[in-house]
C-alpha cells in the first residue's frame, strides 16, 4: 500500500475514533436530558395533585362550615318556636333568615371548588396518559443508547489496533506532521483532502499555486495556507 493510502485509510480510522469518543461522551448527558424531559412532566403532575389537594380541602372545610350555619340556623328556629314573645320571635327569625345568604355563599365557593377538582382530574389524566406513553419511549431510548454505547465502545480497541499496524508502516516524520494537523483541526475533519476541480485547497478552499499542485500530482502535496495533505 503506498503512503497516501495508507494515510487515508488512517485517517478514516481517527475519524472513526473521534466519533466514537464524542458519542461516548454525548450518550450520558443524552440520557441525563431524557431522564429531565420525564422529571419535569412529573413535576407538573404533582404540582396538580398539590391543586387537587387543596381544593378538595376547601371543600371539606366549605361543607364543616356550611352544616355548622344550618345547625345554628335551626337552633334558632327552635328557640323561635318555644319563645312566647312576639318581638323576641320575630328578631329570631330574622336572624335566621341571615344565615341563608351566608350559606348560599359558601355553597357558590363549594360548587367552585368542585368544578376546579374536576378540571384538575381531568389535566391529571392527560398528564397521566402522557407520562406513561413517554416513559414507555424514555425506557426504549436509554436501552437503545445504551446499546449504541456498548457497541462502539466494543469497536474501538480493534479500530486503535488496526491504526496502530498501519502507522508502523509510515515514516515517522510524515505521521507526527498529519497527527499535529489532524488534532490542531480539531480532529473532526480530514485533513487529507483532494484538491478541488478548480485547483484549490479541498480543506480551505484557497486557490492553489502551480507547485502546490505539482507536488501534489506527484502523490502527497501540502496547502501553505492551512497545512493540509493535498492529492489528486
């Protein structure tokens, strides 16, 4: 195998390592955004339970206070019934007869608190309906990632041994030049590139003199610009 070759297939093979690192990295901080994603949907469940609670407190309390109004309002009426007093009976009917508006209020509040518990239970379920549908989907994106994780994780030895033999066949001077290009580029994008059908650089896109191409033709050029390995 001759020497451009040889770099190209070792620079598919660093491509490959680089990408297998950055999804190694990536796939915990995508399973942490996952795992977010559902935590935030329960946060807003449970901040509609706290509602529900609370309404149906307001409830309980509505109805100790309104049996409370009519328990009063017939021990008045009692007491109206055994007075002989005709100015005492009337003043007792009277005040009867306040405690209706007083219970028609908090029978209004009640029936408000009950429409609101029912609205609740209604978000809760949709909530409810969503939570399981997405955990059913986060379950099935973490195994699928933890699977990716695992096979690229298993792949990478044999892509650094396979790297490792080639390497031993190029000059050392020219493999220590393309590695401190190849890392300097931010070890994501080739660096031995061809040079384009308009004569420039395929990394930079500079247009390239006569001796760049030159040298280049004769099977491993480099463009002054960017430093990148050039060939046609």
């Amino acid at each position: 195998m001759d020497l451009l070759n040889t770099l190209l297939e070792i620079q598919d093979l660093d491509l490959r390592k680089s990408e297998i690192d950055k999804q190694s990295t990536s796939i915990p901080a995508q399973k942490k955004d996952i795992i977010s994603s559902l935590k935030k949907d329960k946060q807003i469940y449970e901040a509609f339970n706290e509602q529900q609670k609370e309404a149906e407190k307001a409830c309980k309390e509505l109805t100790y206070e309104t049996d409370k109004l009519r328990q009063q309002k017939a021990k008045i009426m009692i007491q109206s019934g055994d007075t002989k007093d005709n100015s005492t009976y009337t003043k007792l009917v009277k005040e009867a007869d306040s405690y209706d508006s007083r219970i028609d209020d908090m029978e209004s509040t009640f029936l408000e608190h009950l429409d609101k518990v029912a609205d609740i239970k209604s978000k809760k379920k949709v909530i409810a309906e969503q939570l399981k549908t997405m955990i059913g989907k986060i379950e099935q994106d973490i195994k699928d990632l933890d699977r990716r994780h695992k096979n690229l994780v298993e792949s990478l030895p044999d892509t650094i041994a396979k790297r490792k033999e080639l390497a031993q066949t190029v000059d050392e001077e020219t493999l220590i030049d393309y590695e401190r290009i190849f890392k300097s580029k931010g070890s994501f994008r080739a660096v031995i590139v061809p040079i384009t059908h308009d004569t420039s650089c395929g990394f930079c896109h500079i247009k390239l003199s006569k001796k760049d191409t030159s040298s280049a033709a004769k099977g491993l050029g480099k463009c002054l610009e960017c430093g990148a390995f050039l060939y046609k």
